[in-house]
C-alpha cells in the first residue's frame, strides 16, 4: 500500500473514530501529502528512519519555523503507529525520529487601551447601521469578551447564543463543547447585529448560511480567513504589529483575565484548554498582576 493510500485511511479514522477537528485534520493531511512527495509514494512498509530523516531535514532546511517541524514529527509518529495498530507495517520507525525542541515564545498580547482604542472605533463605523460594520464591531467584542478561537466563533449559531445569561456555547478542540460568558459591551454589539446586520446579510443569500451567527457580505457562514483579515486590517496597526491574528484577542483576554485576578483554572475553562501547563504561559506575560502582587505583599515594596 503506497503512503499516500495508507494516509487517506488514517486521516478518516481522524475524522470519524478519534473525531479530531477540520483544522487538525487539514494539517495532518498537509504533512503527510508532504511525506509521500519527498518519499516519491513510496510503498508505507518501505518507509524507514532514513528516509524520514530526509524529510525531516527538508523541513529545517527550508526555513520552517521548529514548531512546523515538530508539527511533521508528531504527525508521522501517529501515522505509523496507526498504520503498525492496523498491521499496514511490521516495524514502525518513527520512535526513532527526533522532533527539534520548539522555541517557547510569548504570544502577543495587546494592553487594554489599545483594545479599547480598537472597540470604539468599530463601535464608531457600527453606528452607520451598515451590516458588515455591525458584524465586525460584533465580532471584535465577542473574540476579546469571551476568548473564543475563531473557528468557535465562526461554529456559532443562533441556538448556541444565550443573550439573558450572556453566555456562548461553542465546540473547540476535539469537538469538545464548553460554555463560556462575554460581557455588556460584547452584548450590545451582538444583539445590534443580530437584529438589525444579520436579517441584511442573511437575505443577501438566500439563508444559505442556515442558522449561523456570523454570515459574509454575500450572506454565507463567514470563515476564519476573512476574521483573520479583519483582525489583522483593525487591530494590528494599534498594536504595532504588521500583522495579527484573532488569537491575539484570545491571548488578549487570557492575559487581562489573570491582571484582574481571575484564578488559572477558571482561565483554563474559559480557554477550553485540556491542559493547565497550556494555560500557564498567561502567567509569564500577566506582568501587571505580578508587579500588583508584590507591590500588595513584598514588605521592601
């Protein structure tokens, strides 16, 4: 069975038994379409530590970040160790492959000035009534108010949103469902949009978009993508940044949660991480409630 076949397999058992998410699948998928060409599709019970070395090195080679190579590594890993689980292979090879050690870094995390800089001016365009304007001013407060990703974000639909408790239901990683609260200004902006932006654009479509919260101009679910561009477009200038993801506002909220005092594993329920050790790099960029801290508790303060 050539490794191209053998992947088409394990990306389904991804999907349907481990049901892992869309994003996590496409990246799966990436990687090993990646392993069977610089492999040529070679048959997957010919595939050894050499040949996974050489992919490994083209990675690095090519300027990739160390996290997309550890990314390749761990997704080789779990490939083979399927493929040697279903019999496909009698020696599995990847034990032996190194992943490079990933560079810890700190996310990006805009202060609350610029954020509120950022909000009122979307609040400013909103008052125009113009659909997409309401969306976006929407969207921003909810990503920041309720530290949501953005595939979350753009999951949501009518039924999810609970407009008297304030609170979101979503599905993140692992298809895992959690709930989480945004505050009065995320409130405001939505409920404007919901009545008065959406009825405009879903009509644009033809409710193709069904019951989704947020639709583009065009009236479809809107994607990560054009989140993405709208961040990047509004946020990133005010932060200073060239460009900047929606994970920014996620990283944003984490940060400001914990300056205000908010304990690290109501942080980790909100965020919906498996793993406080995710939850506790906040900890390393939460400066101000650290120097609030000591200011509070060090006798030489």
């Amino acid at each position: 069975m050539r490794i191209s076949v053998a992947a088409e397999a394990f990306l389904t058992h991804l999907a349907t038994v481990r049901r892992l998410s869309p994003a996590t699948v496409r990246a799966y998928r990436s990687d090993l379409a990646d392993l069977a060409r610089s492999t040529g599709d070679a048959p997957l019970d010919e595939l050894d530590i050499e040949a996974l070395r050489q992919w490994q090195w083209e990675a690095t080679s090519a300027g990739r970040a160390k996290a997309t190579a550890a990314r390749r590594t761990s997704a080789a890993r779990a490939f083979l160790s399927w493929a040697r689980e279903e019999g496909l292979i009698e020696v599995d090879p990847s034990p032996r492959l190194v992943a490079p050690k990933r560079g810890r870094t700190l996310p990006v995390v805009a202060t609350t000035s610029a954020l509120d800089e950022v909000l009122a001016g979307a609040a400013a365009h909103a008052e125009s009534g113009e659909p997409v304007a309401l969306r976006d001013h929407a969207i921003l407060e909810v990503l920041y108010g309720s530290g949501a990703r953005v595939s979350e974000l753009c999951g949501l639909d009518l039924d999810d949103v609970d407009r008297e408790s304030r609170t979101l239901r979503v599905r993140g990683k692992g298809d895992r469902e959690r709930v989480v609260p945004y505050g009065v200004p995320a409130a405001r902006a939505l409920e404007a949009y919901v009545v008065r932006g959406r009825p405009v654009l879903s009509a644009r479509g033809d409710g193709v978009a069904g019951p989704a919260v947020f639709l583009g101009a065009r009236g479809a679910r809107l994607g990560p993508r054009a989140v993405h561009a709208l961040v990047s477009r509004v946020v990133a200038p005010v932060v200073g940044a060239e460009t900047l993801g929606p994970h920014a506002l996620r990283h944003s909220a984490a940060t400001h949660l914990l300056d205000g005092g908010a304990d690290l594993r109501s942080v980790q329920e909100i965020l919906g991480h498996a793993s406080l050790g995710t939850t506790q790099i906040y900890t390393h960029v939460s400066g101000e409630r650290l120097r609030e801290a000591y200011r509070l508790a060090h006798p030489r303060a």
